[in-house]
C-alpha cells in the first residue's frame, strides 16, 4: 500500500480538524519530498547522457 494512501487514511479516523489538518500537511510534505527526488534524478540522467 501506497504511503499517502495510508496517511490519507489514518486522517480520516481522527474528527479533531487540527489533526485532520496535520495529517493532509504531512502526506503534502512526503508528496513534494517525492516529486523532488524524482525531478533530481531526472536532471542527472540527462547530465550522463
């Protein structure tokens, strides 16, 4: 199972919005640190070839 899919769910067993609100920014937080290491390798392999 996907990571953020787990985040996303453990977020909806909580009704405390603050809580809500701290799991949505930490599956933002993993989403944005994935799409920069895939960005970074992306650019290194064109550097090789």
């Amino acid at each position: 199972m996907n990571p953020t899919t787990l985040i996303g769910a453990a977020s909806t067993l909580f009704k405390n919005d603050k809580m809500k609100i701290a799991f949505v920014a930490l599956q933002l937080g993993y989403l944005t640190y994935k799409f920069v290491q895939n960005k970074k390798e992306l650019q290194h392999q064109n550097i090789e070839n």
